[in-house]
C-alpha cells in the first residue's frame, strides 16, 4: 500500500455534517466537502492487511484496498476504473449502503475502520466532475430483447449490464419516475434525486429505454411479455409492508412508512403524490403533531428524520427489541457485521428512542382519528430450548400521544397479485419469487428474478449484486456463454 504506516498515522474522520438545528429546513444533502488531502489519508489508512476481509464483506467485490491505494497516489481515474468495474452505480452505495464492507475491515479488530465508504463516494463523484463517466454510445448489439420490471437499483443493475452485452433493453416502472426506493424511498437528504437523474441520463443515452406509469400485467398482459422479449428480469422488490395487526389498526393517521417516505419524496421532487405502487394518496404530514415512528431501523430511521423536517411536535422511535451494546460482545466477534447501537443524522436531529417496547393497541377519538398508542415495556429471556422470548413488565403500560404513526416493520414480499399470479411463477416459503443464486432462472421459461423479489427485503448494495449477477445468468441464456463481470470472477482476479 501507499503508506504502511497510514493506519498508525491518521485517525478515521468523515465528512462534517451542517448542524441540526439549519439542516431541518431543507431537504439537500448537508454533508461539508471534505479536502482531498484529507480523503486521501484516510485512504491512506488501508493496511496491507495481506486478506482483505473487505471484499467478502462488500457483496459486490468491490476491490477496495486497490482503489485506496490509487486515492492515496492521487490516481482517481485508475480509482474509478477499478471501482466501476464491479458497481454501476457508487453514487449510491456511497451514499445509503450501511457499508458492510467495513464491518469487515481487518483494521477494525481495534481500531476504527477505514472510512470505505466516504472514499467510495469520492472516488464516483471526482469521475462525474472530469467527466469520466460519460455513455457508451458504440456498443456492439445482440439483436435480443430483453425487459426488466421494475427500476429500484437491482432492476438499474441488471438492465445497465444486459445494455453493456449488447442487448435492446426495456425497462418498465409503475412509478412516475425510474429510481425504485432510491428515488421514492430514500429522502432526498440523504440522497439528492439529481444524483439518480445524472445516472438514468447516462443510462438513457447508452440506448435503454425507461418506460413510466406502466403497471406490468394490468397495462401489459403476460401474454405480450413474453411475446415481445427474449427474456423478462422480475425487479419489482418487496413492496408489502408488514403490518401491526393490534386494536385500533382502523383509526385514520396510521400508515406504513413507505407511503409517508414515497409522498414526501414526490412532493419535494414536485410530482404527483403516489405510493410506491404508483396509487394517488391523501396528503400525509406530521406538522405540528405527535409522531410515534414503530421500527428501529433505517427506514425508521428516515421517518424520524422527515418529521423533523415537517416540523413535527415530538417524535418517538420504539423498537420491540432490547437496546445494542456500544461496541460488540463475545457473540458477535470481527469480521461479522457489528451489532451495535447506532445512531443516524436523523437521530441527532432529535427523536426519543426507546427499546423493548410492545405496542398493544392504537387509541382514537370518536371521529375515527388517531390520537394515541398504548405500550408497555419488556423483558427478554430464553425458554429452555434457548429461544428469545419476551415478557411484558407490570405496571409499565402507558399511551403515548400521537396523531401519526409511521409502521416501519419491514417488507414481507413482492406483490403477487397482477403479474407474478399470471405469469404462475412459484414462490419459496417466505413468498418471494422463487430462484436460486445459480441462474435466477424462476419456474417460468425464460423469465428471472433478482432483488428483494428473489432474496426478500436486504440492502441496496445487494440488490445491485443480485441485478448484475442475473444479467449474466440471462447473458448467458441468450447467448451460450457471457464476458460480464461477476463478484467470484472479481475475487478470483485477486490471485
């Protein structure tokens, strides 16, 4: 590496973040700009670790220890050529990936690891202002067809990869706009929609074709699917939310917090107000209100920053299960992801979070409107057989007032209804459409599924994982054998 002793030299610093208190008034991104010098000792922090852990944390392969490397000698070109030969899109991992690559740095066995991420970002970003990443308007074509349903970054994955091997690629979204949950679901401060417009430019001008407000088996029957193309990439993600089924469920100001995250997202963006099955919606805002926000994790995590940006009156973040360690335990060693307590900008912005708490019933007014949430607190043990269980704790029931509730419980699954029934693909047990990792080949001749509508809800860095790798599948379908890259390709490269 660069610098041998960069890890022993230079601390981990990030970016500065504008303060609280003036972030709240906007929704752009409030991130200061970090020096190069500065990013590149903090590439300089990559050791010559001789296994980098990293690359089987990242599940794309990313090689990250040699992009570091080309930062540190302030070679970005070689940088990005290294990066964008297994991400197509670093703009956003570099953004809104929870970066498990350096939950595996091996210098984070004792020290805090290398900023991966942030450097990612740079890297992506020094391309697009030297205008590195520009469209390929020469690509050789196949004379195959092939649609993908669905724009959320597996379906972005696959089509830029099926595009690069030369097929005519389709892309169908039900939304009004192409970007999936990066473009409705991800606030826009954390990441700005001109950044996903900048990418389906390029994409745009490399020949695909984005086709918008089109619900794939209503507006397009099965039948002309599969008609029409040579082969057809399911990409829809796992769009149902799970719920909370508890008394009260019927009182109006209760909604999953996608609906709240997707309108708030179309509003900023000034578009239609839609869900993110592309259904207008009534207007939901938590001004000057009490928010309770159930579900602890990222998307949670988005509502409470969202809120304070409408200028909520209090907001509460509950999460059933007990509170994490500030650093890891025994149960949880290097290099597996760290369960950790972690707290996001959007915490700092203000939210009372609270841990083991049980929702038991929704409370409301006799007009039907929502104005409470009865909770209690909880105990966790194990049962003999050394399950988790819970217990409530007498005396701790109380209701917190709230006249909006976001549900951020996570996804169960793709929609089947529509096309997945008509096409008959099979489903697996947790009701995703059913293939495996091999050739993401579904029940169904010449149809395949990648993303969450394969593997269930996961992370963004995956989804693009699980888009490239499908498109090689199908590259390889259509054509007998494929030259696109692959993650093990990337890691055997290695040596």
């Amino acid at each position: 590496m660069g610098q041998p002793d960069g890890f022993l030299k230079y601390d981990r610093k990030l970016p500065e973040y504008e303060k609280p208190a003036e972030r709240i008034k906007h929704y752009t991104e409030f991130y200061k700009p970090m020096s190069e010098e500065k990013t590149r000792e903090q590439a300089a922090r990559c050791m010559n670790c001789g296994v980098p852990f990293c690359h089987n944390g990242c599940p794309l392969g990313n090689v990250i220890p040699e992009f570091n490397d080309a930062v540190y000698r302030k070679e970005w070109k070689e940088a990005y050529d290294i990066l964008s030969e297994t991400n197509n899109f670093p703009e956003f991992t570099g953004r809104i990936c929870p970066a498990p690559c350096e939950g595996s740095c091996v210098l984070g066995i004792n020290k805090p690891p290398v900023a991966i991420e942030h450097i990612e970002k740079s890297i992506i970003e020094e391309a697009f202002k030297q205008g590195w990443v520009k469209p390929n308007t020469n690509i050789k074509r196949t004379g195959k067809k092939v649609v993908v349903v669905g724009s959320g970054p597996a379906g972005l994955a696959a089509a830029d990869q099926l595009n690069k091997a030369g097929h005519f690629v389709v892309v169908y979204e039900r939304a009004q706009k192409p970007g999936g949950l990066v473009r409705f679901g991800i606030p826009d401060f954390k990441l700005d929609k001109k950044v996903v417009e900048r990418r389906i430019k390029v994409m745009t001008e490399e020949g695909i074709i984005f086709k918008c407000g089109v619900n794939v088996g209503v507006d397009i029957t099965k039948e002309e699917l599969l008609k029409d193309f040579d082969a057809v990439v399911l990409a829809g993600g796992a769009t149902n939310p799970r719920d909370v089924q508890i008394p009260g469920r019927e009182f109006k100001g209760i909604y999953p917090a996608m609906e709240f995250l997707s309108q708030n997202n179309a509003r900023v963006s000034k578009l239609k107000h839609e869900n993110h099955k592309g259904e207008k919606v009534e207007e939901i805002l938590a001004t000057g209100k009490n928010v309770v926000v159930i579900g602890g994790g990222d998307t949670g995590s988005d509502c409470v920053g969202t809120s304070n940006r409408h200028g909520a009156k209090s907001i509460t973040q509950l999460e059933i299960a007990p509170k994490p360690s500030d650093g890891r335990t025994g149960g949880n060693p290097w290099p597996e992801w760290p369960l950790i307590l972690r707290t996001s900008s959007s915490h700092e912005e203000g939210a009372d979070r609270k841990w083991s708490i049980l929702t038991k019933e929704f409370v409301g007014d006799k007009n039907g409107n929502l104005s409470g949430l009865k909770i209690a607190e909880i105990e966790w043990t194990k049962d003999a057989q050394g399950k988790h269980i819970f217990n409530e704790i007498p005396g701790t029931e109380k209701i917190l007032p709230a006249e909006l509730i976001t549900i951020a419980a996570g996804f169960l699954g793709p929609d089947q209804k529509g096309l997945l029934d008509s096409l008959g693909v099979v489903y697996d047990e947790r009701s995703n459409v059913k293939a495996n990792t091999k050739d993401y080949a579904t029940s169904v001749e010449k149809v395949f599924a990648a993303g969450d509508m394969r593997r269930g809800q996961s992370l963004v860095v995956w989804a693009i994982s699980e888009g490239r790798e499908c498109a090689k599948a199908v590259d390889t379908y259509l054509m007998g054998e494929s030259a696109l890259e692959s993650k093990d390709a990337s890691l055997l490269a290695l040596g």
